[in-house]
C-alpha cells in the first residue's frame, strides 16, 4: 500500500507545473451558419456575455439587456453590430462596446451553450 501511494504522488507530482495555463478552443459557428449556437464568455472583471449566433446574426446578453446585432465583414476577425453597440473580435478574445465605450472586454469563450 505504502509504495503505491509513493508512486501515485510522484506521478502527480510530475503533472504539475506552475504558470500552467489551460486553454479551450471553442470556435465560433461561420456566420452563414444557420443553425443556431451559443457561448458563454467570460470577460474582464468576472462580467459574463452569451452569445446566439445564427445566420449572419448575434443575440449578445450581458446581464438584463440583450442586443439582437447583424454580422459585418471584418478582415481577419468578427464584428456584429447596430445601431449603436457592437461585439467584435479576432481568435478568441472579443469586446462588447456601446456608443463606442467598453461595457465587456477582453472576452474569452468558456463554453457552449445548450
């Protein structure tokens, strides 16, 4: 029993390393997706956004207020937008803005939504 417990915690120990960062790839669906997906995405100051997307859409929903926003060809990353607040992004980071302030930064996607 004693040397199975010494080889667990040295196998343990030998997974753990400091400063590991775990990251999840969670791609978003391409806006000519017409199935609807959702994320959850955790941003800046533990604030967090859900986001439908569907068929060249974006419902995004930050506390109370949902924001229903079109898809807007954006160069290399993404952009949803209306008339005055916008959820745009690149790889896995994105910003909600409103009026052109940030109200959620620095979003990263944690998981899908059912």
């Amino acid at each position: 029993m004693k040397r199975l417990s010494i080889a667990a915690l040295a196998l343990l120990a030998g997974c753990t390393t400091q400063n590991q960062t775990v990251t999840t790839t969670i791609p978003r669906p391409s806006p000519e997706d017409a199935t609807p997906a959702g994320i959850a995405y955790l941003c800046d100051g533990r604030k967090e956004v859900s986001v439908v997307y569907a068929k060249n859409r974006a419902s995004v929903t930050l506390g109370d207020r949902t924001w229903r926003m079109e898809y807007q060809a954006a160069g290399d990353g993404f952009r949803y937008v209306d008339a005055s607040n916008e959820w745009t992004g690149r790889d896995d980071l994105a910003v909600l803005r409103s009026g052109g302030s940030p109200l959620a930064f620095n979003c990263r996607p944690i998981k899908r939504m059912a």
